[in-house]
C-alpha cells in the first residue's frame, strides 16, 4: 500500500498537464535557467535605457521624422529586427505623447517589441 501511495505520487508529479510548479524533478534547473534569462534580460534593458536616456533629445525628433541614428542605436540594443524598425517607429509615433516627457516608458515600448 505505501510503495502504491508513493509510486502514485511520483506519476503525478511528472504530469505534463499544466501546473502552478511544473515539474518538481526540474527545479534547479529551472531555477539556473531563469537567473541566467533574468541576467541577460537585465544587461539588455541596461544598454537599451543608457541608448535612450542618453540621446533622449535627439531621439523625440527622430521618432517623428521616422528615424535617425540614436533611435536606429536604442533599437539595435533592444534586439528589433530591421524588417519591423519602420513599423515600430509608426507606432511609437502615434503614442508620442507617452514618450514625450517619460524616457523610461520608451524604454518599456523598446523592450516590449525586440526579440532577444
């Protein structure tokens, strides 16, 4: 009856239906993978936040001419492929007014749309 109970909690464990936990066994790993994911994420949105904060003033007016070098740099450092570039500048045009005056959101909109 105990190995029964025991077997049956190990089979349950390793379900592949979708959990809060996942799947126990995996967890360090897991763990690793997301440090090193959280780790690049943050040295990316650092490049990107010093491209942006350090030529806000250029890029404002780059983003309304449909572009410019310190834009193309903030971009480059967020991982926006060039295909999507002239797409991307359309839309933070049309939410200038979010950007306008808030650095830290154009970083978020950066982030959001590159692929790395």
């Amino acid at each position: 009856m105990r190995i029964s109970l025991i077997s049956l909690i190990f089979i349950a464990a390793c379900s592949s239906d979708a959990n809060h936990i996942g799947n126990p066994l995996l967890l360090p790993v897991n763990a690793l993978t997301s440090m090193t994911e959280n780790a690049i994420y943050t040295q990316r949105r650092g490049q990107v936040e010093l491209a942006v904060k350090s030529t806000f003033d250029q890029i404002i007016p780059e983003i309304n001419s449909g572009g410019g070098p310190a834009i193309s740099t903030a971009m480059e450092a967020a991982g926006i492929p060039l295909a999507e570039r002239p797409a991307r500048l359309t839309q933070l045009r049309g939410d200038i007014g979010l950007y306008d005056a808030n650095p830290g959101a154009l970083v978020t909109a950066l982030m959001v749309y590159g692929s790395n």
